[in-house]
C-alpha cells in the first residue's frame, strides 16, 4: 500500500485558474518533445539512500531547479513545502502586497530559455499579445497562476504539508555514501528521511528571520507586525498606523492598510530622503552578472556594502499607490526613540513629537544568520559566515553582512574550519541568504537564469565525482555490438590476385 504521507501531489491545475488557450500546452509539450525526453536517471542507487536531491521550497526557485535537474538526468528528486496546498506555496497570494513584481516582464524565469515554457507564452494564451505588450511588470497574482501551469506542464510533483526540522549528516559507510538525514514534520507527524544534496528555496527568511526592532520586540504582539507575517489588514479599517521602513514592502504595506479603511497611516523612514538609486544596476550587463561569483571576497564584499548603504529602493509605482490617499504621512529622517503600550494602542516619540497609533507594522527585513533559523541551527556552528574568510577594512565593517552564509561556487555551505564538517557541502543555499556571496537576493526572479545551472551542474558533478568507482565500472562494462559481421559479409572485396598468392 502506498504511503500516505508521500501521497501529497500537485493538483492538475488551481481550481479558481482561468483556463489557458489550448494552443499553449500544445506548444509547451511541442517544446519539450523537440528538445527530447528527459535522460534517464543516471545517479548510482545507494539501499537507505531515499533522495538524490530534496528541494526546499516549491516556488519558482524550487520549481526551476526541479526541471532543471530533472532535464539533467537526476532522479529521486524530492519537492517539499510546508504550505496546506498549491495555492499558499510562496508569498504571492498572502504575504506579498504589491501590485506588480518588482522584476522587467521579460527576465528568463523557471523555463530556462525555452519561450514556450515562459510567462510571456501563458499569458499571451490567456489575453493576447497586446495585453501583455501594455504590462509594465508581471501582475502579482498571474504570476502563481503562471508558475502552477509551468508545474503542471513539467510534470512537477510536489510534497505538501511537509515542514524541515532539522539536517544530522551520516557517514559514508563501506555500503553507502555521506549522505543527509532530515527530520521531517508531515501533516503533524514527524518522520526521517535521507538525502545525498538539499536544496533551501525557502524564501526571503530562508537563511536567517525576520528583523524586528528591540522597542517593538517588547510591546505586546498584537500590537505590531512584520510584513513578512498574515496581517490582518481588515482588523485596521479606521485604526491609526504606523509603518516602520522605507523600501518597498514597508511601502506596500502602507498602501494596503489604506487601501482597507485605515483612519491614517504614517510611514517612519531613518534616512533623510527615500533611497532612490537602484546601485545594482551599474553591474546588470551579461560580464558581471555571469561572472560575479568568482569575483575576489574584497570586491563582492564592497559591492554588497554599496547596496546596503544606499538603501532598496521603492518601485516607484509603490510609492505613488500611497500619495493618492491624503491620511498618509511621510515621516523622513524619523526613527523612534521610544514606545509604549498606552490604553489599547500604543505611544511612540520620534524626534520629540508623539504620537497615538493602533498598529505598528515593521518593514525593516531581514537578518540573514543560521543560528537564527530553527532547522538551520544545529549547523550554525559549523558552516563559515562571511565573517570567518574575509576582513574588511574598519571602514567598511558591517555586523549585518558579516553574518551572511559564506558559500562555494556551487553555492554550498562552507565549513567554519577548513577539513571538518564537510557533510556542509551538500547543503545549497537559494535564498537571499546568499547575496553577499552571489551579488544578487538568490531566489529572486533574476537569479534563476544564472543560478539554477550553475547550482545543478555542481551538483551533478558533485554526485558524479563520489559514485566515480561505480561509474567507472559502469565505463568498464560489456557493450554489445550493434551488428555481426554477417551484416556485411556478402559485400566484402576477395582480391583475386591476393586469393591465388595465398593458395
């Protein structure tokens, strides 16, 4: 009887999605029979081995890298999410509040190149070629509806229900290869299972937690939210609000409150003007996108300073979506010095002047250290930050980024101390966790044409290089001939001259 644990599988499309112009599957599955069948499984079957890679995550990130792998002749691939079902897999439909995505329409996304498997393909089947030529960026909501037809044409199959708790390595034996042991939580009931490579798709907070300022840490919860938590937007219909943060989800967070009857919103921003200078884009061309990992730790460390020193900058559509409601105020060079409950709000003083609210709403990120991830804690100790290889001058020191994973080309953990711990290899980061490392919030649409194969090729060389002595008896094998020599015999020259020399 098949498990019913391991029974959670994608459902053939969302039930809600409008229905895509059949041409479309049509020229989708037309695409992948013209680029062949998939390979065959290649990877060496190992007995107590029950996954030769598990994703984390089933979002885009998760979605791209199983096709990818899959396309790469690696089976037992294995997609886990901790969401109820399709619909609640990543942030689109619930914790994200933007309009529209914050990425160009046309970046390469989870098919990788093949323009039948794109965004641009499913959404011209849904509304025509002028529609999506009058798109500025993707809609936030079309975007999941894209990802689970691109799901469903692949073939993805993905666990549900299904949370990480904790990773304990288990050495190679005589019999088995350095593998994974992963502590699972499925539907309530906690189970193990093994892996060779795992993969953290896990999103914004995958490497690390959300970032919440002291003085609202000690206010009573229902007092406060991060962005990256279900708000309950309606509760704030003619309540006073305050939003911390000047980037962009601080500022879709704004809009949403307002958007649901907020009596006021005021938005609290540290800096003196909004930052307004997207500092990435000086390095966006193919030479320094491509070749930014093997850049040298004191160039990627001054670029991801030069990032966090001018701030993330707002769409400039977020920021217009709040200016047309007259109850919203921006507060600039603002920050809090002091809180307190008061009654059933709150009080807070930001420069002398207070202020009575109802609700405050932090969009001040994320932190990006392991120790701070519970199913991630365990390693903390031993895979290296960015801190451990590389010191920067005094005057380019920052706590924040320090903190970050330090990872290898194939964006594997690194151990702390070089020679121990490295179990930590097998363990990928694909989370914004990595920025530091890569140059770019890894997860993130414009990633993915990248990363994903860059990720998949060292795990394939990687799962290659271990099973070498069995691949090379696989080398060494019989190969039977394709013919006999009886499929040429009538056809053979007999020199009658060499005939008679020989007689």
């Amino acid at each position: 009887m098949a498990d019913p644990l391991l029974s959670h599988r994608a459902p053939a499309a969302i039930a809600t999605m409008p229905l895509v112009d059949p041409l479309l599957d049509q020229a989708a599955l037309q695409t992948l029979r013209w680029i062949g069948p998939a390979p065959d499984n290649w990877v060496s079957e190992h007995a107590g081995i029950d996954h030769n890679v598990t994703l984390i995550g089933a979002g885009h990130s998760g979605s791209a890298l199983a096709f990818a792998l899959k396309r790469a002749g690696i089976g037992k691939v294995a997609v886990l999410d901790a969401a109820q079902a399709e619909t609640e897999v990543g942030i689109w439909q619930h914790r994200a509040r933007m309009q529209q995505l914050r990425t160009p329409k046309n970046l390469v996304g989870p098919e990788l190149g093949l323009p039948a498997l794109g965004f641009q393909a499913w959404y011209e089947a849904r509304y025509g070629e002028p529609a999506y030529a009058s798109l500025e960026r993707i809609p936030r909501l079309e975007w999941p509806r894209y990802l689970s037809w691109f799901r469903e044409i692949t073939g993805l199959q993905v666990r549900y229900r299904t949370r990480l708790l904790d990773i304990q390595p288990v050495a190679a034996t005589a019999l088995r290869p350095a593998h994974l042991r992963l502590e699972l939580e499925v539907e309530g009931h906690r189970r193990f299972e093994t892996t060779r490579k795992l993969v953290l798709g896990n999103g914004v907070a995958g490497s690390g937690a959300a970032q919440v300022p002291d003085l609202l840490r000690a206010l009573p919860k229902e007092l406060w939210s991060h962005t990256s938590e279900l708000i309950p937007f309606e509760s704030l219909r003619h309540r006073r609000v305050a939003v911390l943060g000047g980037a962009a989800s601080a500022f879709d967070a704004a809009a949403t409150a307002l958007e649901h009857g907020a009596a006021e919103v005021r938005l609290f921003v540290r800096r003196p003007q909004l930052a307004s200078v997207p500092v990435l884009r000086a390095r966006g061309y193919p030479g320094a996108y491509d070749h930014y990992p093997q850049l040298p730790d004191a160039v990627r460390w001054s670029q991801a300073l030069r990032y966090v020193l001018a701030g993330s900058t707002a769409p400039v559509d977020s920021i217009q979506r709040v200016l047309s409601h007259p109850q919203f105020h921006l507060h600039l060079a603002s920050p809090w010095d002091s809180v307190e409950a008061s009654g059933t709000g709150l009080r807070a003083v930001v420069r002398g002047e207070h202020f009575d609210l109802d609700h405050v709403i932090a969009g001040t990120g994320f932190v990006a250290d392991l120790a701070l991830k519970p199913e991630l804690a365990s390693l903390a100790p031993l895979a290296a930050r960015w801190s451990d290889r590389y010191t920067p001058p005094p005057h380019e020191a920052h706590a924040g980024l320090a903190s970050h994973p330090y990872l290898g080309l194939g964006n594997e953990l690194q151990a702390r101390v070089p020679g121990q711990a490295g179990w930590l290899h097998d363990i990928h980061v694909f989370n914004p966790g990595g920025f530091v490392s890569t140059g770019l919030p890894l997860g993130d649409v414009p990633s993915l044409r990248r990363d994903v194969p860059r990720v998949v090729q060292h795990i394939s060389r990687s799962l290659f290089e271990r099973d070498w002595p069995l691949h090379e008896q696989r080398f060494q094998a019989p190969v039977p001939a394709d013919f006999d020599p009886a499929l040429y015999a009538a056809s053979v020259w007999h020199s009658p001259t060499l005939e008679a020399t020989e007689a």
